[in-house]
C-alpha cells in the first residue's frame, strides 16, 4: 500500500514538534513509526547520501523498547543495516553519527509523560532542520501492509541487534579526553539520577575527572523531569540533598540532553542563566538562543553577538549557523538548558570538537570546571550576572488550538494590559518572533507560547528578582487557568 506520510501525520495524530515526531503511545503505532522510518531514510538517500547504515538509541521510559524494534525494522526492510547503540543520551547517539557520517534515531519522548513517545531524527551532520521536517513529510511510500496486525502493531517484530557501545564510549571520551583529569578534583558532587537515559553515563565522566560523586534518587520508574518546569518536589530534593554539603547537584532530564545543575544550597539554576555561564567558561565570543531566554544575557556584555531565534533546537542551529559566517567562536542555548555548540573549542591545546545538537554535560562540566578554577562556589558565579529573573510553568492539558486562539484574541482586541497589567504595569513593547512576548514598563516580561511537544500553553516570565519571577509567574498562571472554562 501507498502511504503518504503528511496524510499519515493527520490520522495519527503523531507530528513534528521542536525535537521531532511526537504522540501518545497509542497513537505511534509500530505502522506510524515504521512509516515515518522509512519516510526519513528516503529523505536521507536523497539530501543526505551516507552509507546505508542507521545507528539507533532510546530512553528509559516503557515504550521506547518497541518503538525501536519497529524502527530497526523498518530500516532493515529499507536494505539499510542497523546499529544499535543501547539506551544512551540524545547527544551521544547524535555525535557518533557525526563522527561516522551515518544518519541516526533516538526513540525518547525527552521530559515529557510516559504515555507519550517519541522519535528524534539525526542527518550525517547533525539535527534535521525545518527544510528536512518538510522532506520527511513529502514523502510517499510503499509499505506491505501484510507486516502489521489490525492495530498497526508488526506481526513478526525482528530482534535488536547486540549493543554496540561505540557511541558511549566516544561521547565519555569527548569529555574526559578534553578536560585534565584532576579538573573536578575535590568537588562533592550529587547525582540526581531518577529516570535519565544518561545518569550513569553522567556519574562515570564526573568520576574520571576526578569528582566524588554520590548517587541520588534513582528510580526504575519513568519520572518525566522537565528542566524548564522544575517540580517543585524536585526543587524540595535539592534543597534537603544540599544539606549533605554538596558543592552542587546535578541531573538530566529523560534523555538526557537538558541539563539541572544547582548551586550549593540546592537551588536549581534556570536553563538560559546555566547557558550564559557555559558560554562564558568556553569562551564563547557569539550566541543564539531563543527569544524566551533570560535578558543577562544582553545586559552582562560579554558577548560580540546575540541572535534571538524562535522556539526548538532547529531554529536555533540556523542562529548558530548565521552567526558562524562572521564569527570563529559560536554556541546556543535553549531555556531548557540544552547547549549547542557550533565551532570547536580550544582550551590548553586540546580542541573540543562541534556538537551542534542540545548537550547536557557540556554546560554541567564546564560551569563546574569554571568554578573550580577560580575558586569560588556555583552562587557566586550568579552574583556576577545582571539582576533579571526568570520563571516558567505551562497549563497541562490545554488543546494547542485552544493555546493559538487564547493567544490571537489577547493579540487581536488588545488584551496584553487589561489581563496583565494590574501585575506589571503599563505595556510596553511586544515580540511575536515565538508565541506572544509582552514587556511592560515595569521592566517585567510575559511570554505567552503554545508547547511544540504536548497539549501545553506555556508562559514565561522575567523580572528584577527571584521572588518577584515567583510570584508573577503564579499570578500568570492563574489569569490563564481562567481560559479553561472559556
């Protein structure tokens, strides 16, 4: 049978967000994935010619296992071959595509909910981009519908292959290999494992850099740990877990491509505010990063260019790009934490190579590094930035329809200051780069977004204080939880 897979996107229910297809379990059938699979493979024979070798990975949540075989499947009924790199982080899996030239898969549904899923697509040099998004869709393709049961489901689900443990070993040596040995030497370091495909990968580098490290939190359950939206009983672990006398925490989220790092008494550093830092202990001379993120950045200086990008990892790699046509030293950041670096790095002669893909440990080793070396705790590292402060939470099962028209009624009658302005002030200025950002005159900033990645409407604010973020970003969410029975 002939499939079309932007009509097969629409049945399913199962699209593209801002770190690839996305759905419920339910929906991303073995058939769906199958489909979408090949879809990619095809896209890739055509833009992205490689060897005819697909290394896959995944996560630790359910459903990823089958997910992957029905990939691996499909692949295999591409005349592809398969290598399966085990559960390891995003990153890991994309880097050893890199370094092969070979096109990749992670199966994760990253921070989100276990009843939902995930595929992350990666072409020989990295991330698809928007452009490949459009490829993927395009493509029609001929399936043997004979394979899958009368719920999508394969009737003879081939086995995986044996892990080949080359891509962990190359991503650990990226980092062990860069940085001296004794780089964290001294430093108490907890690891907030939960569920994350890469805590132990996490520990094992932290170790060899010669951290003393100590387990936290584990669980064989699946927690969905949202590094832009931290739980507030993660937020209660880190700071009991600080009483120990941490020089800091440090976690991941599911896949492990979003970093956590606290500060010493367990306060969780906000994600674009652990971008600044990493950036600045690399050396970085230009950023991108989307508009959501935290203004210090502007305002500390340290940076010859900053380009402001919509939200999801592939606008910001075409930030990132843009820049490195000008610039020799180029990373981003996403609110979320995850950094991307554009251009290699050099630091005592070693040279760290390009990974332009989200990162967890890149920003993790080397704040911690950098605080290390200059003797001094995370919490200073934080005085020295300008006082803005930021916060976001989302309203949970919200339609995005209902998020995109919430939005364009506030935009269209002007609702911007009749809903907001008894917190912040008079209206000031407006971006519509991503979703609806508003600055008042009281400096403070309310930004409005449907999520890429699930039925969310999420909000995001600024303002001169942690306190002040706290309780605007309460006061937000409230005013929006009012649009529920609307």
């Amino acid at each position: 049978m002939k499939v079309s897979i932007g009509k097969l996107m629409q049945e399913s229910g199962v699209g593209f967000g801002t770190s690839g297809a996305r759905g419920l379990v339910v929906q991303m059938t073995d058939f769906v994935c199958y489909a979408y699979t090949q879809a990619f493979l095809l896209h890739c024979e055509k833009e992205h010619p490689s060897e005819k070798t697909l290394a896959i990975a995944g996560d630790l949540r359910p459903s990823t296992g089958r997910i992957l075989t029905a990939v691996a499947q499909a692949a295999l009924d591409c005349d592809w071959k398969v290598t399966y790199c085990g559960r390891i982080p995003s990153p890991a899996i994309a880097l050893y595509g890199i370094e092969k030239a070979l096109p990749t898969v992670m199966v994760t549904g990253s921070h989100i909910p276990e009843d939902r899923n995930g595929i992350k697509f990666n072409h020989p040099k990295g991330e698809i981009t928007k452009k490949d998004e459009q490829g993927i869709v395009k493509q029609e393709i001929e399936i043997n519908e004979n394979l899958f049961d009368e719920k999508g489901m394969l009737l003879s689900p081939t086995m995986l292959p044996e892990i080949d443990a080359t891509a962990e070993e190359i991503y650990v040596s990226r980092y062990v290999s860069f940085y001296p040995e004794n780089a964290l030497e001294g430093l108490k370091i907890g690891v907030y494992e939960h569920s994350a495909v890469g805590r132990d990968i996490l520990s094992k580098v932290l170790q060899e850099l010669g951290a003393e490290i100590i387990s936290l939190g584990r669980s064989e359950t699946f927690i969905p740990v949202d590094t832009e939206a931290i739980r507030e009983e993660d937020s209660r672990l880190a700071r009991e877990w600080a009483k120990e006398g941490f020089f800091a925490l440090v976690s991941t989220d599911g896949d492990s491509d979003r970093p956590l790092l606290s500060d010493e008494n367990g306060e969780w550093l906000r994600g674009d505010v652990l971008g600044i830092l990493a950036a600045t202990a690399l050396g970085i001379s230009s950023v991108a990063t989307p508009v959501s993120c935290n203004t210090a950045l502007e305002k500390c200086n340290r940076f010859k260019k900053v380009c402001r990008t919509r939200i999801g990892s592939p606008y910001v790699i075409e930030g990132m790009e843009s820049l490195a046509q000008d610039f020799n030293s180029v990373a981003g950041y996403e609110a979320n934490g995850g950094f991307l670096l554009q251009t290699d790095v050099e630091k005592a002669g070693k040279i760290l190579k390009a990974l332009p893909t989200r990162d967890a440990l890149l920003p993790i080793i080397s704040v911690l590094v950098n605080a290390k070396d200059l003797k001094i705790k995370v919490s200073d590292l934080l005085k020295e930035l300008p006082s803005r402060f930021s916060a976001s939470d989302r309203l949970k099962n919200f339609p995005t329809e209902k998020s995109k028209q919430k939005i364009a009624e506030i935009k269209s009658e002007n609702l911007g200051e009749v809903l907001f302005g008894k917190f912040s002030g008079k209206l000031k200025a407006i971006d519509e780069t991503d979703g609806f950002r508003m600055t008042f005159d009281s400096e403070e900033i309310i930004h409005l977004r449907p999520s890429g990645n699930a039925p969310e409407l999420r909000c995001y604010v600024e303002a001169t204080s942690q306190e002040r973020a706290k309780k605007l970003l309460t006061d937000c969410i409230q005013v929006l939880e009012s649009f529920r029975g609307e």
